[in-house]
C-alpha cells in the first residue's frame, strides 16, 4: 500500500460521499478505491466507512482520522508549493469553470493573458451555464455571478460587480413604445433569463422608492448572449448583465430603457474548494483574473458611458 496514495483516496472517498465517485475524480478503478481504503482500516485496526446499499457514514474514528488526514494533506501541499515557488514561477494544472457567456465574453481573454505571462501553467476552462460543484467535479475554481455560497467547503472571493440593464430593439420600441416606469414592463413582451435568481421579478429602485415588476413573455433562454440576440430581433424587452448586452448597445441594435431607475447588480465571484485556500498557483491565478476582469469590465462600462 502507497500510504500517501491511500489518504488521498480516504479523503476523495469522504469529500464526495462515493467510492464511484472518487473513483471517476482520481482515475482510479472502483476496485482499486475500495482497496485503499480498506488497507487502511486495515492497518489501523478499526473500521473508518460504514457502507450500505444507500450511502456512507464515518464511524467515530473515520471522522477523527478525517480531520487530521485532511489537515495534514494541505499542510504538505502548501509546503510543497511553498518550497517549488523559491525556485521557479507558479506551474501545473488548474482546472476553471465559468458560465458560457461571461467565459466567452470576458474569462477566456483574461485566461489567455494569464497564459503569457505564466506560460508553465496549464489551464483546462470548462464553459457551460449550470451550477458547477468544484469539489464534487474536480475543479480548482469556478467564476460565478450570484450570491455567495452556503457551503463551509467553499470560499467565495468577491471580484466585482456587472451592472444591469433593461434594454430592446430600436425596432421593438418603436413599434411598442418605450417603457417610462417599471409598471410599464406588465404591458410588454419580455425576454425570459431563466438563470437570473428570480427570472420573472425585474427589481428597480429610484431613492427611496422600490418597485418589483413581474414580467411575462413567450421566450425563456438560459443563456445570456442567446437572450440578448432575441432581443436584437425584436422579440422583447430583456434584463442582462452589461457584458452580454454590450456589443448590441455599441452597434445600435439595442438601446438602453429606464435609465434613472437603479438596478442590483451582478456580483461576480471566484470560488474554491477550501481546502485549496492556501495554494500558491490558485491564488496567483485568482489575483490576476479578478484584476483582469475588473478592469475589462470597466471598459466595458466606460464604452457605453463615452459612447
């Protein structure tokens, strides 16, 4: 038994609640799992894993063993990593996941940068608009707008935030007329972003005063860029973060509507399996794209506003 092959596995096995699934994470057999960790409990004479045809449980001493095994596997990673950065530049794999639009528009530039200044970095970024577990799946990061997660395996380190707007066709507008109040949007046809937290409530707020408007329409896309072009063709109204509205707006083939109402804006994340806090690749990374994306973003804002 490879001892040190056998704690990773343990934890694997305890982190995703499966010996299949740890299996399929580490590229390992399911045989090959259960035998680790069965040579561990093994060696120490107890039992660690409780199985059923349902799940597993930690017995007492698997929980124990968990916490120390799992501490003791970080410490020696950031020592690793510690003693590889007095010689060398970050290196290795990350493995990155980002929503199709925001990755498209945004994270794969900031990626591609990264790249030339780290060129010993590998990166494996993986688009795709459902919600990604990292730890569950893999992943080292994922950037994400939304709230911050209620996971304590998780960190969420803040980046910034994308403005909103709601914003048509010239060609719609003229035909429907332009929205002067949020009330106004019940009485139009309306895109439907059904990632957004709460995809039929547009929330405004001018001083004091709040308004929630339920919308309707007969189009629901779960992809911003995809609801920003059936905006384009005059299918309705849509609310959108900035990013995926932009190349619209710079065209003049959307125009912004309720301008002096103020929306919540998306705030975008990075995040990351805890136990990963203190790796030194993952945060070199995490620095420069949080500062690459602020600073895109910005320009972004700042094209709309010159223009």
């Amino acid at each position: 038994m490879d001892k040190l092959i056998a704690l990773n596995v343990f934890r694997r096995v305890v982190e995703l609640e499966s010996f299949s699934r740890a299996a399929d994470a580490l590229n390992l057999s399911n045989a090959a799992v259960s035998k680790n960790v069965q040579e561990l409990e093994k060696e120490l004479g107890t039992q660690l894993i409780h199985r059923t045809t349902r799940r597993l449980n930690l017995t007492e001493a698997g929980r124990l063993y968990f916490q120390r095994v799992s501490s003791i596997l970080d410490e020696l990673e950031r020592v690793e990593e510690v003693v590889s950065d007095l010689c060398v530049k970050p290196h290795g794999l990350l493995r990155v996941t980002a929503p199709m639009s925001l990755g498209l528009t945004h994270v794969a530039t900031a990626i591609y940068q990264f790249q030339s200044i780290y060129p010993d970095m590998q990166i494996e970024l993986i688009l795709n608009d459902r919600y990604v577990d990292p730890i569950e799946e893999g992943f080292d990061v994922g950037i994400r707008g939304g709230g911050i997660v209620n996971d304590n395996s998780l960190v969420s380190h803040r980046i910034c935030n994308i403005q909103r707007v709601v914003c048509a066709s010239p060609a719609y507008l003229k035909q429907y007329g332009e929205p002067k109040s949020p009330e106004d949007l019940k009485q139009h046809h309306c895109v439907i972003y059904t990632l957004a937290r709460s995809p039929h409530e547009w929330c405004f707020w001018r001083g004091d005063e709040t308004v929630t408007v339920k919308v309707n329409g007969s189009l629901k896309v779960n992809n911003s860029l995809a609801a920003s072009r059936a905006a384009v063709a005059g299918l309705g109204l849509i609310f959108l973060p900035m990013f995926a509205v932009l190349d619209g707006l710079e065209r003049g083939m959307l125009k912004t509507v309720l301008k002096e109402w103020s929306t919540e804006p998306l705030t975008l994340y990075a995040i990351y399996p805890k136990h990963r806090q203190h790796s030194g690749k993952l945060e070199v990374f995490i620095d420069f794209i949080s500062e690459a994306l602020q600073e895109s973003i910005a320009d972004s804002r700042s094209s709309i506003v010159d223009g």
